[in-house]
C-alpha cells in the first residue's frame, strides 16, 4: 500500500487521497512514485467506474514540496527530470483513463495541486478554499500540464494573469471563471462528493469513456477530424448493453439502470 496516498475501492469508485497532512500534502518523489503506479492501476481496473482525488487533512494540496527543493539547491537540477516525468505519467492517467474522475477540494489548492485539479474531469470544492497558480512566486515556470490546461479552462490572457502573478483566489472567481462545477459549504464536502461519485458510477461508463477522449481531444482536432471520431465513439456506443438498456428505459419512461457495459 502506498504511505503518501490514502486509496480505497468502495461500491466501484475509488477514491485517492494525498496522505501528507503534516506536510499539507506536498509532492515529493515518493508521492510521484506512488502516484504513478496507483492511477496506472484504476485506470486499467474494469470494475472501477468512477474516480475521487482528493486531500486528507486541513487541505487538497499546498504544492511541490519546498522543504525538499530547499535541501537540493546546491544539486537542482539533478534527478528533477525524472520526478517531472513520473508526474506527467500520473496526469496523463488522470486525464486519459477511461471513467469520470472527480477532484474535491478544500482549504487550499496550491501550484501543482492546481494542476491535479484541472486535470480531473469534474470539480467541487469546499467554501472558502483558496487557489493560487503559486509557480512564479518561487522563480520556477508551471508544471504537471498547468500550461496546457489552464489557458484551455479560463482563456490564454487570465491564464496569463495567473501564471506571471500568482495571486489568491477565491472560489467565487474559481466558479465564474470555470475552475469548479460546484461549490458547497464544508460540512457537506464530503456527502456532496459522494453523492455525484455515485451518480457517475451508476452512469454509462462506455458513453462516458468515449465522451472524455473527444473533448480532451477537440483542442487538437479540425472539425472533420473531430466529427470523424465522434461518429466512431457513436457507433461503439451504440453496441453496449447500457444504449440498449437508455433507449428502452426512454421508451418506457424507467430510469435505466445502466451496468457500464
């Protein structure tokens, strides 16, 4: 079992959890290490329909670990490469595995904790938490997809606003600029997140496989190309018992109790 992630498997959601409460769950190369391995793990895992990453303890994440970059200074940049690809391996993962991930996140959301955020399909978040790009303010340049990512959610010039002045942000301005779905009070975090983790594990898994790969890929496709896939992932779609069980349940009025099949 991984010692800086909390990671449990519960009626086919999985929830993964950064476990350093003590170090307001910063990253460091063991968390990258044992990041990568564990969404390499959900992401092949079949039975698992529906993703939660979030944060134990007063916060989602305060960042990388400063702590650690401080004791490396006199060594920087040495073995940074490799920390940096075990990082991207676990975005892509998040970004590319085949079930909805859902990021829920309180008290702060800091540096790279803003890059595992938008790297979630979905986000609610806690009251009052607070956001900040943080990248800048230590002299070092955005990571863990930020820069492709960020300019894609909120616009290349707030993008900008953020990453060369990385000031903090409320959720209002997280909600309006469309960093969060939703944003609810702190004592129902947790009932909230469950509540929209079990909708998503009760959904067509196979629709919203194929509906994650199109529009994570829209930004690099021409419209033919784009239309192209789409009418593949429509016909692949149309072959799985969930279609037939939402075409009949349509019909007849039911709620469809789809199997993610």
């Amino acid at each position: 079992m991984p010692e800086t992630l909390f990671f449990e498997i519960k009626d086919q959601i999985a929830t993964i959890a950064f476990n350093r409460p003590e170090m307001m769950n910063c990253f460091d190369s063991q968390m990258a290490d044992e990041l990568e391995d564990l969404t390499e793990q959900v992401a092949r895992d079949g039975n698992i329909r529906a993703v939660i990453l979030t944060g134990r303890g007063p916060l989602f994440m305060a960042g990388g670990d400063i702590r650690f970059f401080y004791e490396s200074l006199d060594v920087m940049p040495s073995g940074v490469m490799k920390i940096v690809r075990r990082l991207n391996a676990s975005i892509i993962n998040l970004m590319q595995m085949p079930k909805p991930v859902l990021a829920s996140v309180h008290g702060s959301v800091a540096g790279v904790g803003m890059s595992f955020m938008m790297a979630c399909d979905l986000v609610i978040a806690a009251e009052h938490t607070k956001f900040t790009m943080a990248y800048s303010g230590i002299g070092i340049s955005p990571d863990g997809g930020a820069s492709f990512n960020l300019p894609r959610l909120v616009g290349p010039k707030k993008a900008m606003e953020w990453l060369l002045l990385p000031d903090v942000f409320d959720t209002a301005t997280a909600m309006k600029e469309g960093l969060v779905n939703w944003v609810v009070s702190a004592d129902k975090l947790a009932h909230e997140t469950l509540r929209i983790a079990k909708r998503l594990a009760a959904g067509p898994t196979c629709s919203y496989a194929h509906t994650k790969r199109l529009v994570n890929q829209t930004w690099q496709n021409t419209l033919e190309t784009q239309l192209e896939k789409e009418g593949r992932a429509f016909e692949t779609c149309s072959a799985t018992e969930d279609f037939k069980k939402g075409v009949k349940g349509f019909l007849k009025k039911n709620q469809p109790e789809f199997v993610g099949r």
